[in-house]
C-alpha cells in the first residue's frame, strides 16, 4: 500500500536553502559589526590584547567557540586595522 507521498530532493534542498539563508546573512552581517567595532578600537594594539576580547565578542554572538589558529589570525587582521568581510555564499 503506497502512501502517495513523493519526495522531490531538489526542491526539498532550494526550500532549506531559503529558508535559511537570511538567517545565515544575519548571522554574517553580526560577525562583520563585531569585527569592524573592534578594527575601530583595537587597531594598532597588540594580538595578545585582542584574542581574549575577541574569543568574548565571538562566543556572545554565537555561544560557540572558535580555535586559537583563528582566533590568531582574526586578532592579527584586526590590530593591523584590516576590514573583515564575511561572504556568503549559498
């Protein structure tokens, strides 16, 4: 006995995808608000000064964690006064 229930995964797939992907842009948009304020406040100091606030503005916006490498990485962007822009892409 059949259910006449069809499953079309490709349209099950764009669905998801736009379902998600303003939330996903938000999400960015937040991080790139995050990375310019500190860019405007923390150019010029040293990395060591900027991880930990970094590693405390990340874990609010998204209560997860990020790896030292990284945390490096955007720390160093951030005291050289580089601007971080966050591409998404769907």
């Amino acid at each position: 006995m059949g259910s006449g229930f069809t499953f079309n995964s490709k349209d099950f797939e764009k669905q998801v995808r736009k379902a998600t992907e303003g939330s996903v842009r938000d999400l960015a948009g937040q991080y790139e608000r995050m990375f310019e304020s500190l860019r405007r406040r923390y150019t010029g100091r040293p990395v060591d000064v900027i991880k930990p606030i970094l590693e405390h503005e990340w874990k609010r916006i998204n209560g997860g964690s990020i790896t030292n490498p990284e945390l490096t990485d955007y720390a160093s962007l951030i005291s050289e006064g580089t601007h971080i822009k966050m591409n998404v892409k769907m």
